[in-house]
C-alpha cells in the first residue's frame, strides 16, 4: 500500500510541477503574500486540523504545500473512546496546485495523512482534493475553502467534503 501511495504522489507531484513550469513562464501576480493558515473541519486530517500553506513560488496560484496537525481524545470523547484509542494524532502533508485567479481559485492536490494513536497502533491514509479556494488578491485578509477530499487507505475509500477557514499574510 505504502509503494501505492508513494507511487501517486510522485505522479501528482510531476504532473503539477509541469503546469506549473507553465504557468510561471507565462507570468502571474508577484505576491508576499503567499503563505496562510488555516482551520479545516472534515478534510484531510480527519475531524478537523490545523493548518499551514504556501506556494513555493511568490505568486498568487501555482505550485504549494499544506501540512497540519491535529489532536483528537484525551478526554475529550469519554472512557470508551480513550479506553480503546486514547488520544488519536493525524498529520495531513500533501502538494496542492491553485488555478484561476483574482482571488477565486480550483484548487487540486494530493498528499498522506499519518496517524498514531497513543492507546496503540499508527498508520496513513491517503488524500486528494478538488474544490475551490478563496484567497484575498495580492493583500492580507480572509480565505476560505470548500473541498471534495476522497480518503483511502488499504481498508477502503471514503469520500469527505471539507470546509475550512483562515487568515493569508
């Protein structure tokens, strides 16, 4: 599974990485803003996570990463829960492409998800994206996200729609 999901990756990152050669050669906006964080509840990392994103270019779409975190138990589920996971920890990494412009994007990506959980036993899922992004233009500001993110592992396929909020600087 895990040559699988390497294998994807490494196929999403090329196919992405040729658009965005693209994309640079026939210019876009220059920004010092391109970095955010966020927080997403039903995506990638599960029942919600915090977030980090940036593109890896000063521009305002193109080639990016997200990588989060996020906490779920210790108490907060009751004894059954802890009794047989006790706190859960996932750590969303993925390569994310932004298409379009004037602060209304596509965004599409792909990445793991690791998960380990203190009561015992860790693994990964894998995710994609596809959904809009909206990011102030050039300035500080708001952002907001709507995804489709189909998760997977060696168990299954499980589709999620996740929404998220944040500030860009």
């Amino acid at each position: 599974m895990l040559k699988r999901i390497v294998t994807v990756l490494s196929s999403v990152f090329l196919l992405v990485h040729s658009i965005n050669l693209k994309a640079q050669s026939g210019g876009g906006a220059v920004s010092a803003n391109a970095q955010q964080a966020y927080a997403e509840l039903f995506g990638a990392g599960g029942l919600y996570s915090f977030n980090y994103d940036q593109r890896f270019g000063k521009t305002e779409k193109g080639l990016g990463f997200r990588a989060g975190f996020s906490a779920i138990g210790g108490g907060s589920f009751g004894d059954d829960f802890n009794d047989v996971f006790g706190a859960v920890f996932t750590f969303p990494l993925g390569l994310n492409l932004l298409a379009g412009g004037q602060g209304h994007y596509f965004e599409g990506g792909a990445g793991i998800t690791p998960v380990v959980a203190t009561g015992g036993g860790s693994g990964v899922f894998g995710f994609t994206q596809l959904g809009y992004r909206y990011q102030p233009y050039q300035k500080k500001g708001f952002t907001f996200r709507a995804n489709m993110t189909p998760l997977f592992n060696s168990e299954g396929f499980f589709i999620s729609f996740g929404l998220s909020g944040g500030f860009r600087w």
